[in-house]
C-alpha cells in the first residue's frame, strides 16, 4: 500500500534533480556579441585567441564586423570554432550623401523597416548620429532580426565602440557594453582632442586597457578609473615551443622582427643600428617580416647604408612561418617609437612569441613595453629613436652569449606567468559576470 507513494516520491525527486541539473549551468552561460572592424584579419590573432577561449569555456557567441577581409589564407585560429560561421557583417553605404539618400528607400523596403517604426524614427536622427545615414545602413541586419540581447557586447577596438553605443541606443542591440583599447584607438592625438569618447566612458559599463599605460591615458582622457580593469592580450604557451638560446662557433647571429612596416614599429632605427654593427664587422644576419607602407623606403635605407647581403625584408609570412623563423633566431628587435601623430603600441604580441620561444629582447622604453621585457632580465631596453644604443645593447648580447640562456628562462616565464591566453580568458570572463 506503501508502494505508490515513494515511487512517486522518488519519481518526483529524480525530476527535480533532472531540473536543477540541467537548468543551473545554464545560469553560467554567458551570451556574447563581439564587435570588430575587420574579419577575418591576419594580423590580429590576439582578438581570435580571445574568442576561441571564451567560445570554449562553453559560452554562446556572435561577432559583428564592419568591413569583409578578403584574404589568400585564412588563419587557423578563424577554422578553430567555425568563426565564419558566426560572424554578421553590418552594411555600410558608399558614396555621397545624396547617394546615400537615394539608397535610402530601397533598403527601407528591403529590410522591411517600417516593422520597426520606434528604431526607424530613431536612425533617422540625423542631427544627432553623424555623419548622417551611416549609423542607419550599419542597423540595417536588426529590422529583420529585431533588437538582439545579449549579456555582454565587448567592442575589441575602441574605435568601434562609440558607433555600438549608438546601436545600442537605438533598440538595435542590447547588453552590457565592454570595450578593449589596444593602442592606436586611444594613443593617436585626433581620438583625444576631439572628445570622441565622452559618451562612452559616460555609457560604457567596463574598459579594458592591455597596459598600464594605456589604462593611465584612458582616465587622462577622462574614464572613469573605477571602470577601468587592465586585461592583457594574451597567447597560448603551448603553441610556442622553447628552447634556450646557444650559438654553435662561425655562425652569424641571427636577428629578427616581426611587424607592419609602419612608423610606429620603428624599425629605421634597427637598420641604422644594425647598419652600425656590421660596419664594425660583427658577424650577424637581420630579417624583417611584414609588409607596410614604408616598405620601399625601408629597402631604400638597406642600400644606402650598403647591407643588402645581411639586412632583409622578407614581406609577409604565415604564422607556421614565422614561428619557424623564430626558432632559427638568437635575437628579436622591437623598437617601438611614439609615431608623429600620437600613435602607440599597447604591448606587441610578436615581442610575447618571441619570449614565449626563449628568444632574448631588445626594445624600447615605450608604452607597454616595460611592462613585458624587464631591462637586463629578459633583455635590454633603451630610449626610443636611440639607433646608438641600440646598437650598444644588441652589441652587449652578440659579445656574451653565455648570458642567453638565463634570459631565455626569465622570458619565458615572464610570459607564462602574466601572458597565457587561459589564465587570461578567465579572468575576462570573471570581468563579464562582475558586470552583470
């Protein structure tokens, strides 16, 4: 007689075990829009990397871009989860104003607007979302798909963060709004003196600086400081194989760089200092990957100063490639300087591969840089534009290669302690929740 109530009893506990077993996890599942102005892009790995280890951490994911790259070879980082596959690109009119205007009806029609009337009446604000009509062709995916929601909306750039604001003002995305500033989005000069972010650090729920002073320029340019979490981009150890660095009798020293050919790499400087060296008949080899718009002027200053056999440039390279160079090196040169207009480095992620491989570092005392190469620990740091020391200090390195090895420790470790992608994922994710 006592037999129908415990089965229902226990039939009653395993549904509320199947409930809560199911439902709870649930809870810790964030749902996550990313904003990018460029997919898939080759040079950014470091913005992959960070998705790819949120995406596997379990949690839901879309991305959001401004601008389609159109690339020979697509990174594997971009193969790793299918990202192709989540990504939404948002249209953007070209032309003139009265060319935009004359499009405006047909993607009225085309995207169905007149169901979204309060969004509509809203884009077409024109006095306030300037320059007009661009904000409306970017909304443009949301009048089919209505509002989307999200827990978070982490913008990777700064750049695109006062434009996802204004997306989220008008009803076209909804969630918490993060934003990364990686350099060039908060150091160039135009960025501060116009005032570009005033709404969104008013707005803005987290911003995440990649360096210390990169988090001192955002409260300069008037952040809140409360708001402000630094969160380094980070890359995975494993991927990186080490091995002290040694030098086998009557071989040339192997210098390397890996970066845009663009002013702010400062890689004139380089050439001047190797330049230097080999006129002082020291036995070494420098090889320069990127490409850029300095390129040809570049290779102009490697046949001035008469070092063809010993300086190359070497364009671009896939990233097997690279790594591949670098573990044939002795030496990685990174002589970052603060470009005419304003623009820095945040902390360069080709500076972290190098360490994470063991490689010794010369740089420069620029933005972040300190705070990833300690000056005679890991390598050596001399004042920016200073091609004499820093032929000084890749000098001191070529005449004691009995010090490599130590240095090849520290970097490392250095790296692994501060750099790693999966300690760095956690605690982005951390910083998402403590939002919310």
């Amino acid at each position: 007689m006592h037999q129908t109530p415990i089965v229902c009893f226990h039939i009653h506990t395993l549904n509320y075990y199947i409930f809560i077993n199911f439902s709870k996890p649930r809870q810790n599942i964030l749902k996550i829009a990313y904003i990018l102005n460029d997919f898939p892009s080759i040079t950014q790995t470091f913005v992959l990397s960070q998705i790819n280890g949120v995406i596997e951490k379990g949690h839901e994911v879309d991305l959001f871009a401004l601008r389609q790259t159109k690339l020979d070879t697509i990174h594997d980082e971009v193969h790793r989860n299918d990202l192709l596959s989540r990504v939404v690109y948002l249209p953007n009119a070209v032309g003139s104003r009265s060319t935009k205007l004359k499009q405006l009806p047909n993607s009225v029609i085309k995207y169905s607007a007149w169901k979204r009337p309060i969004m509509l009446l809203k884009l077409l604000n024109f006095a306030k979302y300037r320059p007009a009509l661009k904000l409306f062709f970017y909304a443009l995916p949301f009048f089919k798909s209505g509002c989307k929601k999200y827990d978070v909306i982490h913008c990777q750039f700064g750049t695109v963060a006062p434009m996802t604001l204004e997306l989220i003002e008008v009803g076209a995305l909804q969630g918490k709004l993060v934003t990364s500033f990686r350099g060039h989005d908060i150091t160039q000069d135009k960025e501060i003196s116009n005032n570009n972010y005033f709404q969104l650090f008013k707005h803005g729920n987290r911003f995440l600086p990649v360096s210390k002073s990169l988090k001192k320029l955002l409260i300069k340019s008037g952040c809140d400081e409360d708001k402000i979490t630094i969160l380094h981009s980070g890359i995975d150890c494993l991927k990186f194989e080490y091995k002290e660095r040694t030098l086998k009798p009557n071989t040339p020293i192997k210098l390397l760089s890996t970066a845009r050919l663009i002013e702010m790499k400062g890689l004139r400087y380089a050439i001047e200092a190797v330049s230097l060296l080999i006129k002082k008949g020291v036995n070494i080899s420098y090889n320069i990957v990127g490409e850029g718009e300095l390129k040809d002027e570049l290779q102009a200053l490697i046949s001035h100063y008469n070092v063809t056999s010993n300086i190359k440039l070497l364009g671009w390279r896939d990233h097997e490639e690279v790594k591949k160079l670098l573990d044939e090196s002795h030496i990685f040169l990174a002589p970052s300087i603060t470009a005419e207009n304003g623009e820095k480095e945040g902390i360069p992620n080709a500076v972290k591969e190098a360490m994470a491989m063991g490689l010794p570092i010369v740089a420069t005392y620029h933005s972040g840089i300190p705070e990833l190469v300690e000056n005679n620990i890991s390598g050596f740091l001399v004042a920016e534009r200073d091609s004499l020391d820093l032929s000084k200090k890749i000098e001191q390195l070529c005449l004691h290669t009995d010090k490599w090895p130590e240095m090849s420790r520290a970097a490392r470790k250095k790296i692994e302690d501060s750099f790693d992608i999966a300690n760095l994922t956690d605690k982005l994710i951390l910083t998402y929740k403590s939002i919310l």
